[in-house]
C-alpha cells in the first residue's frame, strides 16, 4: 500500500471500526486503505451547489450522495467561505431577510442559513450559514445597508 502523504511504503496496522489501517513506514503516518467516501472532492461540491439550488434539504443531499449529514453541512459552510459575493448594482428595491433552519441529530445543534432576497427577483444579495446569533445576522444585514435606498421588510 502506497502511503497517501509521501508516496512511501506502508505496512497494515491494525483495524479502526473494522477499517484496515496502514502505517507508512517512512514517514510514519497512519492512514485508512479505503475511504467510504472522498472528501474534498469538486464533484461533490458541485453537485451540493446543484442540488441545494433545485431546493433539496440537507437530509435530502445527504441521501443522495451517501455523505452524512453533518459532511453536507461542513460541504456548505466550505463552499459559503469560498463563495465570493458581488454586490448587485441594483438601487430602491425592498429585500427580504429569510431564514432556514435544520439540525444535526438533536434540536439544540441547529445550524441557520440567513438570506436576504430581492423581494421581486428573488436574488440571493447575501446569505450566511452558521448558528443564529445577532452577530451573524448582522453580517447578512450589513451587506443590505452597502446597497443604496433599500427598503427592509420581514416575512
Ligand atoms: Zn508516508
């Protein structure tokens, strides 16, 4: 087995929840043959990005991709961090500010994902995942106020 960080060669090394492990025997490294799933890969990412746009839940991307739950919501907080906002030159619109909200296992681990929409073209101007703290619906909201003459209405 090829070690996965340098390449070396690598010995088997005992089971972890009935994955073989390897340990590389140059740089000592200790790493699983089989992956159940591949993190990082962009397919995934672009297919969440694909799903999530057709209104697909996170139980739903999670099912059809075979990640877990908790894999799709870390997937979407990477892609949200990577995801490079351009403000609309657009001005005396009104915006909504919506919220969705899921958990993972039990109800006191809720995640919020805050978006503010262009009231008439439903354009996402800014969204935010995370917990539901003034602190992170502030940052949707101080987006709002960069745009000029905005009217703030509540659903
Ligand atoms: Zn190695």
């Amino acid at each position: 087995m090829e070690c996965k960080y340098c390449k070396g060669k690598s010995i088997k090394k005992g089971f972890q929840t009935g994955i073989q492990k390897y340990c590389c025997k140059v740089c000592k490294k200790y790493f699983q043959g089989t992956y159940t799933y591949k993190l990082c890969k962009e397919e995934d990412n672009k297919m969440i990005v694909i799903l999530n746009n057709e209104g697909v839940g996170i139980c739903g991307i999670a099912r059809i991709t075979g990640m877990s739950k908790a894999n799709v919501i870390n997937k979407i907080k990477y892609i949200a961090s990577k995801t490079k906002l351009t403000l609309p030159d657009e001005e005396q619109q009104e915006y909504e500010m919506d919220e969705l909200c899921t958990f993972i296992k039990n109800k006191e681990d809720t995640y919020y994902i805050i978006l503010a929409i262009n009231k008439v073209t439903k354009r996402v101007i800014d969204f935010f995942v995370g917990k539901r703290t003034k602190e992170n619906i502030n940052k949707v909201i101080s987006v709002l106020i960069l745009l000029k003459h905005f009217q703030l209405v509540t659903i």
